[in-house]
C-alpha cells in the first residue's frame, strides 16, 4: 500500500510516499481503507526536528494519527462494528500511520451522514484534544472560555464543543479569520499585545478558562485568568515554568495507566461528537485536502499557519 512517511528531519519536502506493508487489526481493533485523513500541526513539529529532544522519533516515521473509512477487517472482541460500517476514528499513539490507504484504529465511531469524508478524515484527533481539554477545565454551562488559536485545527473543534456545553466562548485569531470565527459562534479578538485589555473589554468579569491552542502567549494568558490552574496548552513546551499544564497523550502500560505524565485520552468525546454533528451543532471545517501525493504541499500549508481549519489528506 501507499503510505506518507519521513525518513529524516528537515522541511516538507521530507515527506514522501513510500511503499508499505498493509496493517492488519489486532485484538479490540479495526482496519479502515483510508478515504481521509487528518494532518496534525504536531506532526509537522516532528518532521522538522523541533521536537527532537522531547519527542523522538524513529525512521522511517510513517505519519497520521487519525482517519476515517470503510470498516474491512475486524479484531477479536469487536462487536459493534462490521465490515463494510463507515467509521472515524484514532490510530494507535505508538504506531499511528494513518496517512495512507489503510490504517488500523483503536478508538473509533460512526461517521456522521452530515460530514463529508474530508469532513469526518480531520475529526477525530480534534475531537478528542478538546474533549480532553475542556474536561480537564471543566468547561460547563454559564462559563466564558477564552480559546487562543481558535481559527486552527483544534480550535475550530474546541470552540464549537466548548459553546456546546453551553459556554460563552471568546477566539483569538488573525482579523482575516474574525467572520469566519464568528460563523462558528465566536466572539473573535486578535492575539498579540494588548491582549489582555481586550478580552477585558468583552468579559468584564474575566474569564473562568482558557484553552491555548498556539502556544507563546503563556503569561498573558494567566494573567487573563487569573491563576494558572485554569490554562490548559497543547502548543506551548514551557507550560511548566508559567504553573500551566501542558496536554498530551502518551501510551497506557499494562495496568492500563498512562505513562509518561501525560492524560488519559478522552475517546468518550467521539460519541459525542457524532450527536452533535447530527443536530447540526459541530462541524469540521477543512481548510484544504491533498491528495497522499501532494502530503508535503500540505506540510508546507500547515506551517503556513494561514489555513483556517483541518488539512487533510484523501486516498
């Protein structure tokens, strides 16, 4: 099968499409033939070598942690799904892979009939990054949430899942990017300084969690609110010197217990997100999809930092 991969740190054009052997499900698993695929701003960190000496990695890195497809072989202990069921989900976080004509997953759920294949192929990683975000804030009903870096792929998901729950949410985000926030229910602001003073001028009151999908604006963001244990990055490796906590997901051992210091995932919020699709509450812009051949011009986008939504990948 075709599959993205990198055999070397360096910029995009790294990445390349290789020959692989097909994966097969192993227990409590199942194999998709991939019609979509996420790309993940993570990844693009990998490739260039700037997470090398906290996250490294092995070559060749076969890349892609999240797809969506059609069901065509199922693992032992599998039962609520069959071949030929369309599904999204999540690859395994030490195999991962999903950029590519099949990939095997170890969480997943029905693809919604209101997403498009693109749509449901750069869902599932962001779904469950804000579901395990906004839990860990306890983001809830009559709460004001600021998300900085709510145009981008995670945080076009977690706004729309924070309002879900019935918070007011404020983005932050280039002026460009301000209707399109506005159209997901978004109250949008820009970033860089000053921002303290004008999320003060929209909530006067302050804000009782923020969610920090870009990362360099740590103490700003604690400032606005007012004690670090109710900021929560994804982007931002200094989180410890700010008191903040720095969201990441790592395998389970053989008792089931994460390692690693990182949190539990939160596969639960894929339910979740599927009955919010169906009432027409949560959908999944994609900024642009690439076909697996043109996966480096889509790392090349990714950097960009220009492209409001997922990037993703179709087989």
């Amino acid at each position: 099968m075709r599959a993205v991969q990198f055999s070397e740190y360096g910029p995009p054009g790294v990445v390349h499409i290789a020959e692989a052997e097909a994966p097969h499900a192993g227990p409590g698993e199942i194999r998709i033939a991939v019609r979509a695929s996420g790309l993940s701003v993570g990844e693009t960190r990998l490739r260039s070598g700037a997470l090398r000496d906290v996250v490294p990695v092995a070559f060749p890195y076969r890349s892609g942690f999240d797809a969506a497809g059609v069901v065509d072989e199922v693992g032992s202990g599998v039962t609520d799904v069959g071949v030929g069921d369309e599904v999204f989900g999540i690859a395994g976080m030490t195999v991962r892979g999903a950029n590519a004509e099949f990939a095997v997953l170890t969480s997943w759920a029905p693809r919604p009939s209101a997403w498009s294949w693109e749509e449901a192929g750069g869902a599932a990683g962001a779904v469950e990054t804000s579901t395990r975000v906004l839990d860990r804030l306890a983001v809830g009903a009559g709460h004001t949430v600021l998300v900085q870096g709510a145009a981008g792929g995670v945080g076009t998901i977690a706004v729309q899942m924070a309002a879900a729950r019935g918070a007011r949410v404020i983005g932050t985000a280039s002026e460009h990017n301000h209707a399109f926030l506005r159209s997901l229910g978004v109250e949008p602001t820009t970033y860089g300084p000053g921002l303290a003073e004008r999320v003060r001028a929209l909530a006067p009151d302050g804000v009782d969690a923020v969610f920090d999908c870009a990362g360099g604006a740590l103490p700003d963001l604690v400032a606005i609110a007012g004690d670090p244990a109710r900021v929560v990055t994804i982007a931002d490796f200094t989180a410890a010197a700010h008191g903040v906590h720095l969201s990441h997901t790592a395998p389970v051992d053989e008792t089931g217990a994460v390692v690693g210091g990182a949190d539990a995932m939160a596969v639960h919020g894929l339910g979740s997100a599927v009955a919010l699709a169906e009432q027409g509450r949560l959908r999944v812009p994609v900024a642009a999809a690439f076909p697996l051949a043109e996966a480096a011009a889509a790392h090349e986008l990714s950097e960009s930092r220009h492209a409001p939504g997922r990037i993703v990948l179709v087989s």
